[in-house]
C-alpha cells in the first residue's frame, strides 16, 4: 500500500505544543513568516547599493589614475 503517512491527532498536538514552547523560549521558528522575511530586509534594494558603491569607487580609482598620471 503506497498511501503517505497521516499523523494522529494527538501527535500533531505533541508537535504544536512542542513549536509554540520553543518560539516562546526564543528558539527560531522553522520558516519565517513573510512578514517577518520583509522585515528583515533592507530598506534599500542590493542593485541600488552596487550602483553607489560602483560610481564612488570608481569615482575614486579615476581621481587616483589622473593624479598619478597626469
């Protein structure tokens, strides 16, 4: 017989007990909620980031290159 496994109910109550006693002790949840994914994320996207650290370095790699060389 190929049919999955269903737990009992008593086991998924054992499992949900045993989740909300760890989230109150301050263990991490399996999966963040996506509220809690978009809370952790920063306010400025990671391209926009990339795009100013690019232009002040290369900013300064080109001041650098024209003291130098010129």
């Amino acid at each position: 017989n190929l049919t999955p496994f269903q737990p009992t109910s008593f086991e998924m109550r054992q499992k949900n007990e045993k989740f909300a006693r760890d989230a109150r002790l301050g263990k991490n949840p399996a999966k963040l909620s996506r509220k809690d994914k978009l809370a952790k994320q920063s306010p400025i996207p990671v391209w926009a980031l990339g795009l100013v650290v690019f232009v002040v370095c290369g900013g300064v790699l080109f001041e650098l290159a024209r003291l130098i060389f010129l």
